[in-house]
C-alpha cells in the first residue's frame, strides 16, 4: 500500500495517545486504534465505546493501524480484512507506561464484563 491509496495519510500524527471521545467522556479502553487517514485515535471494537469503528461509519476513513506497542498491522473496515501499509508519523502507539486496558485510573475492576465480544 502506498501513500497514494486512498484513505492514507502516513505525514499525521496521532491526535493523541488515548480514544478521543473515551477521553472526553472520562471513560476507558481496552485496546487502541488510530485512523490512517486523518490521525483520530479511537477505542477497539471490544471496548465499551468501540470508537474506532465509529469513526469509520461517521467519516468513511477505512483504514486504521493498531495503536498498540508491538503491533503494526492494519485493518480495512471496507474490506473487512487485514491490510498493508507503511510506516506512520511517530508516534507509533501510546506510551509504553499506558496500561491496556487504560488509562490507568478510570478501568473498574470489572472491566471484563463490559467488554464486546
């Protein structure tokens, strides 16, 4: 996948290191994903908030990468299938000292149970 593919952005930066609309409503996050397109960090489809994918349906922007330390795959939600790409603008995932699920503070200790399959 290049820069020329539709829906991919690699010059913009994440738009910060947690979901954008989990942090504005002070709620929590199992795992992150961040648009390829545009930056917009959202929560993954089995936290509460499933952000990311909303992002998606609201904006068309079909492509994101996993925010996650250690992982650099991407997930193209029109094709429903894991993709390719290149190398984003740093950062490539949220600090190292941000648990998962996160942030630190806000998970209850249930957090199993409000988890989407």
């Amino acid at each position: 996948m290049s820069s020329a593919v539709e829906g991919l952005d690699p010059a913009v930066p994440p738009s910060g290191v947690g979901c954008v609309e989990c942090e504005q409503a002070k709620g929590w996050w199992l795992h992150l994903r961040r648009c390829a397109q545009c930056g917009h960090i959202g929560c993954c489809d089995s936290s509460p908030g499933q952000h990311a994918s909303r992002h998606f349906a609201d904006t068309g922007h079909r492509l994101i990468r996993s925010f996650e330390p250690g992982d650099d795959w991407f997930w193209d939600y029109r094709a429903e299938d894991f993709a390719t790409g290149p190398d984003l603008a740093q950062p490539q995932h949220h600090p190292l000292d941000q648990p998962a699920p996160g942030p630190r503070g806000r998970v209850p200790s249930d957090w199993r149970n409000h988890l989407h399959d």
